[in-house]
C-alpha cells in the first residue's frame, strides 16, 4: 500500500469532517458518507470541547468557527443534593460539518455503510444500505461508539460498556437561576446528576444522567416524548435542593435522550486499508469532557502520520503508537468520573466527604497530561514510530 490519494470517511459527526479538513491540508482528497439524511446531529444536547480539542482545531483554522458557535466555560462548581458546595475546579457538531463542505469536501447523505473489504489492487471498497458502493485508497471509520467499521474490521471486537446512566438535556429561557457567565454547576443529587451553565444571552443549557440498571432500547429512547423525560427527571430531582426541578418544568428544548457508554479498550484499531478514529476507536464517558476533543486531535494526527510516512500500513501502525496510550488513560479518568454520579446512601456520604478534598487536589496539580496536549503540524513523523 502507497501513500493515499483519496479517503473514505464513514461518518458525520466530529471526528469525520475533522479528519477530512485534516487530510485536505495534508494533500489528501476525500469524500465523507453520512447515514443520515441530513448531517449527523439527530441526537445530543450540546457537546464540549477542551482547551486540547481547540488546540488542535487551532491547527486547522477551525477554531473561530467553534467558539463562534458556543461560548467559553472556565470552570465547574459541583454541590451536593442537600445544596453543600463541595468545591470548584478550573477546566482548561454541526458547525464542523457546514466547515467541511464549505472547503470543498463532498459529503454525501443516505450512505449506511453494510461491509468493506481491501481490493486485489491495495484499495478498498465500501459498500451501503442503499445499494450503491465507493472505492478509495484507506477508508477511515469515523461512525461513532456503534461502529459498523469496527465491527467489519474485527467482527471479534468488543460491544459498547454501558455505564449505567443515561444522557438527557435541554435549553431554556423561563426560568429564573442565579448563575455565573461561564461557570458549569454540577449537582451530585440523591438519585441523579445534573449539570447547568448560563450562556451569554442568558440562555440556561443543561443536562442531567438519569441512573438505569439495563440500557434503554432506542426505540424506546426515541418514542419517548419531552413531557414523559420531564416527569421522570422532576420525580428524580424532587427532593434535591437548587434548581433542578424549576430548569426542567421551565425548558422547552429538549432533543432525545440517549445512553452512555464507553469503550475501555478496542484491540484491533485497524486492519489492511481500513481504520477507525474517534469514538469508534475509544469512546470515553461524556462525564470527561474529553470526546470531541479527542476525536479531532486523532484528525490531526492520523493525517501526519498519512502525510509523512511512505505506505498505508506504517502510517496506521505509527497513529496507533501515537495515540493509544493516551485515550485510553483518559478513557480510565471519564469511567472514574462516572462512577459517582449513581452512588447508593451510604456511597453518597463517602463521596460528599471526600470530594472536596479530591478537587481541592485536582486544582492545586498540574493537568497538563490531559489539557495540554499540543500537536505539532509541522513536525514530521518519523519512520520508526512505525516499528
């Protein structure tokens, strides 16, 4: 296998047109393959992205157009269900997607992915739902944490972790919460967590992990209507001090709940001319912050490593080098982060005990490990990195 010419891209959420921008920059053509019919954004509330996942958007000129769509958090408070503060540590889609086509990158809709396989020429060929294939010469799997591409690149790898807590969210305007401008409040409540920040226009955006001992079927996530997630959110908040309950009575935006879940360690990230990056590849807990950074700091160094090194294979090999032993750390520090939110009685005063003390700590140390990591474009990949 040479040095690519044209990618196919599997996916367009965040990782798929930020490796697609990447590899434009690095002289690499591609085409993104959507399932949806219309971009990738059906579900979710809001996502973050870390001082790390800028920096790499930094490196595309991406940057200004995702601050330009949201706005800046500096840092989280997190209180108890009875209203105690527990202390206050700094933290260092679709916008991408509308990017991507502005430069240029076709984008074509519809296209669920069935199989692929590598060509008797060194290529490969994926084929979709609707009958219809494409041939290039890698095809990166950016279809997030359900992944058809792991699964057609090792039909042995393992399924999605539920983490036992779902992800619902929502916007509001009616309701009336003393919050500061760029400043996240979390609530470890008594059966549930939930989260708020105040935008600059006011706007309250927030979300909350409603605890759930199997998995939700997603027909079931999908025929569940807002009012039917807000008395079970209002059931579960009822007898917790603050705002919960007045934000979720009040909100009148609230796009469908999904389930957590991880991936704490794929084996086989890549195989002939196919690989997955992203949540495909390393899915963390949203209770990291970390998912969409991650995701667009695998664009940038997946397209380095096809950029400088002379073949296909050595360039999967050296991503793989490059990129495992991180995400995976932080896919250990999103699990660890989860843990918590469900707690039992007892489980609940322990952590209330000792969470204070952990923050203060997580304050005071260094967390350059996790948010500043930086990307040299510039740097070359070197041929070993392969070995």
């Amino acid at each position: 296998m040479t040095r690519p010419r044209h990618a196919l891209i599997i996916g367009g959420g965040i990782a798929g047109p930020t490796v697609a921008m990447a590899l434009q920059r690095a002289g690499i053509a591609s085409t993104i393959y959507e399932a949806y019919p219309s971009g990738a954004d059906a579900a979710g509330v809001f996502l973050t992205v870390a001082v790390n996942g800028l920096d790499a958007l930094r490196t595309l000129d991406l940057h200004r157009v995702v601050m330009d769509a949201g706005f800046p958090t500096r840092s989280i408070e997190f209180f108890s269900g009875t209203g105690r503060r527990l202390g206050e540590v700094p933290i260092g889609g679709r916008v991408l997607y509308e990017e991507a086509r502005s430069r240029g990158i076709p984008i074509q809709h519809g296209k669920r992915l069935t199989t692929a396989e590598p060509t008797p020429n060194g290529r490969v060929v994926g084929r979709f739902e609707d009958g219809t294939s494409a041939e290039g010469d890698v095809l990166i799997g950016a279809d997030g944490i359900h992944s058809r591409t792991r699964r057609i690149i090792d039909p042995a790898e393992p399924e999605p972790r539920y983490t036992g807590l779902g992800n619902i969210g929502g916007f509001t305007r009616a309701a009336r919460v003393a919050a500061k401008p760029g400043t996240y409040v979390m609530v470890f409540g008594k059966r549930a967590f939930f989260g708020y920040t105040l935008s600059p226009s006011e706007e309250i955006w927030w979300f909350a992990n409603p605890p759930s001992a199997t998995e939700i079927p997603r027909a079931e996530l999908a025929a569940t209507t807002p009012e039917q997630w807000k008395a079970r959110l209002i059931e579960l908040f009822a007898a917790d001090a603050g705002p919960a309950v007045d934000i979720i009575r009040s909100t009148t935006v609230m796009p469908l709940g999904t389930n957590q879940y991880d991936m704490p360690k794929v084996p086989t990230w890549w195989r002939g001319p196919m690989i997955i990056i992203g949540d495909a590849a390393h899915a963390a807990s949203p209770s990291s912050g970390q998912g969409a950074s991650l995701a667009m700091e695998d664009a940038l160094v997946l397209a380095k490593c096809l950029r400088d090194l002379p073949d296909t294979a050595r360039a999967f090999a050296a991503y793989e080098q490059l990129r495992r032993r991180r995400v995976e750390r932080v896919v250990a520090y999103g699990a660890r982060s989860a843990s918590g939110k469900a707690a039992g009685p007892i489980a609940r005063v322990v952590r209330d005990l000792v969470l204070p003390l952990l923050l203060k700590r997580f304050a005071t140390q260094a967390q350059d490990w996790l948010f500043a990591y930086h990307i040299d474009w510039d740097e070359r990949v070197q041929l070993q990195q392969a070995a």
